[in-house]
C-alpha cells in the first residue's frame, strides 16, 4: 500500500498486512503515500531477526489533505513505545503515544504528514495494526471582527472569508481572505478589523450610523472629525442621537446651522432635520478630558414622506413602512426598558410639509419599578450605559400565590463598594436571598415565596464608567421550588405517591397492568436538589417468564437460553437431598396475565433414614453406649474387660439407608489364661465385683455389685478357675478406686 527505501508492500486486506520477503538494512523504516491502507508493526518479516526493534512509518498525503489513523488491534508488551506526530509543520507536535492507544481510538493530523515510531527493546515485542487514510483538510474558522460580521463560502482550499463592519465602522484590511492549499490550509491574509473612523464622507445613504473613534470606549484628545452626509437627489437627510456623551470641556458636536452642544445644553430628542440633501457633522476634543462619545443615526427620505422613525432598545410597528401621510406608528421597548418621553402612538401629517405629530418616544432601564410579569428582565439603570452615582433603587417582582421565582443573573459587573440584594420576600424586611458587589460569573437563585425583592444601591464615589457595566437578571415563573416536578402517567400502567405533595422525600411507584412489566426504576424518590432519582419508566408487554431463580442444594437443567413461552427447566437435587414439589417447571402464556410458571418453585430438602436399634453387648465386652437407638451416621466404639482380647471391628458405623444397618456384627471378648502370680497380684490389687445380666424389655442390662464381704474375697481363685463353665455369670476385675 505505498512506497518504501528497500521493501515494497504487495498487499494489504482488513485484518492482515503482507510485506515482501526483502528485509530492509534498518528493520521496518518506511515510507507510505498512498492515500490509505494498513500498517503492522512490527512486520512479522522483521521482527524474528532482530531483538531490539526500532520502526518508524511516515505517511505523506497530497498537499491541503490530512492523514487519519485508526487503531484496528493493539497488543503492547511492558516497556514498549508508540508515538504518533505531526511532522508535517517546522515543529513536530505529538498527537498521540503509548498511554492512550486503545483499539477504536482515530488520531487525524493537521498537516498532510504523519510519523508513527514503534519501539521495544526486547526480543517478544507487542504489536499494533492501523488502518490510514486521507481527509480533506480545511482552514480553521476565521475571527468575526468586533463590531462587524464574517461568513464563508468554504472552509476547504480556494473557499473565501467575507469580512464587513456594522453600521458607522470601517473595515481596516481586507474583505476577502482566500483558503490556500498548503501542508496545512491557511488563509491568505489576516483577519481584519473594524475601525469607527474620524469623519468621512458618505454618499447616496438610506439608512446608516456614525460614531466617534474608540465608541463604545472613549475617544481620544485633539481630534477633529468631519462627516459629509448626502441624501440622494430631491431627499433629505434625518439624523437621530442614539448616544452623545462628551467631557464637561471644550469637546463639541456641531452640525453648524441646525445644532450645537456647545451652544445649548439639550439634546433634541426628536433628531435632526436636513433642509437639503446634504449634512455636516463636525466633532472636535480638547487635550484634556475624554468620555465616551457620539453614535447617530441617519437616514435619507423622499419628499412628500415622513422620515422613518426609530427608538432604540424597542421596536415598533406601522401601517404603512413607506411612512407617508396618514401612517400611523406604535411602539414598545425590549424587555427590562420603560417607554419614556413622547408618545406611543404617533401619526405622519400635513401633505404640504409631512412631519410626525408626535416626538418619538424612548425606551430606558430605570431605577426601581413593580412587576407582575410572568418572565422578564431587570436591567441596571441606563443598561448597557454605565449607571449613576449614588442611586438607590428597587424592584419589585411579584407572580401567582402557589407560584415560585428563578433568577437567572446573567450579567453581574457592578463596583466593589457598590451592593445588588435579593430579598425572598415582598419588602426589604424579607430573608435576604443573596448580596453581591463587585464581578459575578452566572448563577441563579430560586425563591422560597411568590415575590421578590430586588435592591440596588450604587456607592455616591464609585469609579465604575464606561459600556456593558452593570446587571442583567432574569427571573421566570416557575412551579414551588419546593417540590419534584410532576411525573407523568404511563401507558398500560399506573403511579402510586407516597405524599400528596412532591416535596422531599416523595417516592413514587409506578405498575403495570398485567401482561406487562416494569422496564426502569419502579421506585422514584424526590431528592434533595428537586430532581428525581431515575428516569420515567416504561411498561412493555411480557413476553416471557420471569426467573424463577435457583433453588438450594440443586442443579437445574434449561430448555432453552430465554424463558420464552413454552421453556422448561427442570431442578435436580444434589446428593443427600430429595424434592418437595414438582422438579419440572414450564412456561406457558395466560392470556391477559402474560406469561407464567406452571408451578411453584419446589425446594431440596435434606434426606432423612431410619436409625440402627443397638447392636448388643458382647460377652466380657464393653460398648461406649448403651442407648437404644443411633442416627444415620453415628459410631459405636467397643472395648473388652481385663484379661480379654477383642477379635472383630472395634467400632461399627450406622449405615444411612431405608432401614439404615450398622457397617457390621459387634466384635467378639475372647478370654486369656489367668498364671498363679497373675491371680495372687489381682487378688490384691482388685476388688470383686459380679456383673449380672438381666433382661429388660428384650434389651440386656449389666450392672456391678461392689458392696462385698471379705470371704467373696477368699473365694476368688476358685471363681477364677470356673471363669469359663458358668455362661450366665461372668467375673469383671475393676480398681479399688472405683
């Protein structure tokens, strides 16, 4: 699949890589450029002849194209090494090594080159197997300039990037950037910028703007700018003042005959009008202070028309937009701005010399104020102007009874001295919710009652000027902020609460009707923060039984690896149980009910036996217990009296079974013959005693008579020596001590 210094690639398929027979002097340094295919590494061709392995694969692509590399296997030994870079830049820049490599992962290039580096410094390497391939690359997305707008044909080679200013700025640079191709897509120039410019003259205008240099920001000292403005033939010129903020000074805005701010004090809310097609406009600063500036706007009219009227930070509507005689015009300000000064409605009069009949109004964010608006917006005074000095202002925000308030501050860039205060109530006298100064990111707040109030106390010394300074807040109807949202219901099923509110605490059941199953949590719990525990559940029809489950000491045998209808398992119990119920259980379809076992689950219990009545007592033998019955299981041990050996099994085992046996016959006391100095020492050793058997209720009890006379003891020798003629009497030797 590409090119390479002394190995060629004859094949390559999905799953393996085949590289020819010649084994290049470096082990596996190769380049690539054709436009996909596989690499291994390292190749199986290499790696039994070298025990370091060291490889290295550069894919190289057409220029304005990228390389792309999936990892198809990986299988790294310990110690070994994969780095990919991007090589195609004047630095290389890694984009990916041995710590992140995971089958599945891509890696994509920003040039139209790659280096992949394998290494392992022992003889068993690991292996990798990547799969390449070249993407369209594309130039990043150029910069919108401030105060202007960008859009883009293309973003791939010989795409372009139109650049533009709004209204009253100029575009420094150029308005067209080209995408060129290259190892990496640039655009041929950098972005531009816009510029409100000193003055200027503008011809054939409709509707435009001008604006001082710097604005929003201050302008500089010294400057004098003129601005020609020019109507179209037989059409005049109406200039509207969006902004003039000038230093206490000698700064200036003259247009020379209709106004002068120098001269007068007022600013004519109303605008301006040309008595030709043409306007001067003339701006100059002294060396000292400095402020924010000027913004105006203009437009051009034909005769027999009223100019098209404007207020800023509303909006307004007509019944005629080419505002001749008789349109009538109403407006409305943009949320969080009151509607001041003129008139909401006015009309376009007199065909002679068409002139509205009332002065546009304008719309501002005041200080303080009572609403009763499901959703809205507070603004700081004069927003996005900078607010005054010394202001105490409050609003009152208020919405239905069972109804909660969210804030959402979305602009919070206030003076440290100066204080924004939420109170959780209808007056100041409420809980305070939160009291900020200074710089906020977003947040919100949520209210524990149907009103809040909002206080806004601005330090009489604070420093804070200039545009965008001040707060936007949002705030919206919501339901009680002390509750779970409501669940809804569920198809084929139903929901069940817990409490009669969803406040804290609330879990919430959900079933199904039968046929159907539970798929999800059954169980919801409303949390600490408002939220439900788990997501909504479902109710899906049963299509086959449930399992049943295992039962203990047992094995089970399955039909099948689902229990779909008509499935069985049967229950097999281990050994030393037997079954109680049905071992074989089947799944079976009852209609409605859904699926079910024809039986209940049964159960091992363990297996019980007859005992083993006791096997007796031999002749001179002793057993180590004389009860009458014993458990399957249990031992019997046997010893024999002094003098007797024991010919047989010393101990029986009850043989569990129906009936249990005992694992054999009770051993055998055998008597040993007693020598003249063995009988003398017992004589004096020993007590007599006579054991006697007697029969009670078929079972033989012995028992021994120790209360002797002394002649008993005279006559123990001729005792001895009828031991074995007497069978119903036998002689037992115990210790004095017993």
């Amino acid at each position: 699949t590409g090119d390479s210094q002394g190995t060629t690639i004859t094949s390559v398929s999905a799953s393996h890589f085949h590289a020819a027979v010649v084994v290049p002097a470096v082990p596996c340094q190769l380049n690539l450029t054709r436009p996909e295919g596989y690499i291994e590494a390292p190749p199986q061709s290499s790696s039994a002849f070298h025990s370091t392995m060291d490889c290295s694969y550069i894919i190289t692509v057409y220029m304005g194209y990228g390389v792309e590399v999936q990892v198809m296997n990986v299988n790294l030994s310990e110690g070994d090494k994969v780095v990919f870079e991007d090589v195609g830049h004047r630095e290389n820049t890694m984009l990916a090594n041995e710590s992140i490599l995971m089958r599945g992962l891509v890696v994509r290039s920003h040039s139209n080159q790659i280096s992949i580096r394998f290494h392992n410094p022992r003889s068993q390497a690991g292996s990798v197997l990547l799969r390449y391939q070249a993407f369209v690359l594309s130039c990043v997305f150029p910069q919108r300039p401030l105060y202007g707008d960008v859009s883009v044909s293309s973003l791939h080679s010989r795409g372009k990037a139109f650049f533009s200013c709004l209204t009253g700025y100029r575009l420094q640079g150029s308005s067209v950037l080209t995408c060129h191709n290259a190892s990496t897509p640039y655009w041929s120039g950098k972005e531009p910028y816009c510029l409100a410019a000193c003055g200027g003259i503008i011809r054939n205008i409709t509707v435009g703007r001008i604006v001082s240099p710097g604005f929003p920001s201050n302008y500089s000292n010294n400057l004098t700018c003129h601005w020609v403005l020019e109507a179209p033939e037989s059409q005049r010129l109406h200039i509207h003042f969006e902004k003039v903020a000038l230093a206490e000074d000698d700064d200036r805005i003259d247009a020379t005959v209709l106004y002068d701010s120098y001269e007068v004090e007022y600013l004519p809310n109303e605008g301006l009008l040309s008595t030709s097609r043409h306007l001067f406009i003339e701006l100059t600063t002294d060396a000292t202070g400095t402020s924010t500036g000027i913004a105006i706007r203009y437009q051009a009219f034909a005769a027999g028309h009223c100019y098209e009227p404007f207020v800023k930070y509303g909006n307004l509507t007509s019944s005629d937009s080419t505002w001749a005689v008789g349109a009538v015009v109403e407006f409305a300000c943009d949320p969080g701005y009151t509607l001041e000064q003129g008139s909401i409605t006015i009309e376009c009069m007199d065909l002679n010399n068409p002139q509205w009949n009332e002065t546009e109004p304008a719309c501002r964010a005041v200080c303080s104020g009572e609403i009763t608006d499901s959703a809205g917006v507070v603004l700081s005074p004069n927003w996005p102007e900078a607010y005054d000095k010394g202001q105490d202002c409050i609003w009152g925000i208020h919405v239905e009874e069972d109804k909660r308030i969210m804030l959402d501050i979305q602009v919070l860039n206030i003076g440290k001295n100066d204080l924004l205060t939420f109170y959780d109530g209808d007056d100041l006298t409420a809980k305070v919710l939160g009291q900020y100064g200074g710089s906020k990111p977003c947040f919100k707040l949520h209210t524990t009652t149907a009103d809040i109030t909002i206080q806004f106390q601005s330090d009489p010394a604070t420093n804070v000027y200039g545009y965008g300074n001040g707060f936007v807040v949002h705030f919206f109807e919501v339901a009680r902020n002390d509750t779970c949202p409501e669940l809804p219901e569920i198809s084929n099923g139903w929901k069940s609460t817990s409490h009669p509110e969803l406040v804290q605490g609330t879990v919430v059941t959900y079933q199904c009707y039968p046929g159907y199953q539970v798929v999800g949590a059954e169980l919801l719990m409303c949390q600490w923060d408002l939220t439900w525990s788990g997501d909504l559940p479902s109710c899906e029809r049963v299509v086959s039984c449930a399992d049943p489950g295992k039962v203990e000491h047992s094995r089970r045998v399955l039909s099948g690896p689902h229990f779909i209808v008509g499935s069985s398992i049967q229950y097999i119990c281990d050994k030393g149980f037997t079954l109680s119920g049905n071992s074989l259980l089947t799944c079976f379809n009852r209609g409605s009910s859904g699926p079910m076992w024809n039986q209940k689950l049964p159960r091992c219990l363990p297996e019980t036996f007859e005992p083993c009545s006791h096997p007796g007592i031999p002749t001179y033998g002793i057993p180590s217990s004389n009860k009458i019955h014993f458990q399957a299981g249990e031992t019997l041990h046997y010893s024999c009296l002094t003098g007797h050996q024991l010919l047989g099994e010393p101990v029986l085992h009850c043989v569990p079974g129906h009936p249990s046996k005992w694992s054999g016959l009770p051993p055998v006391c055998k008597g040993r013959k007693l020598q003249p100095d063995l009988v003398s020492t017992l004589s004096r050793q020993f007590q007599l005693c006579i054991l006697k058997k007697i029969q009670i209720k078929e079972k033989e009890i012995t028992f021994c008579n120790t209360e002797l006379s002394l002649w008993f003891m005279l006559m123990f020798q001729i005792l001895l020596v009828h031991l074995f003629y007497y069978p119903h009497f036998y002689i037992g030797l115990t210790r004095a001590n017993i």
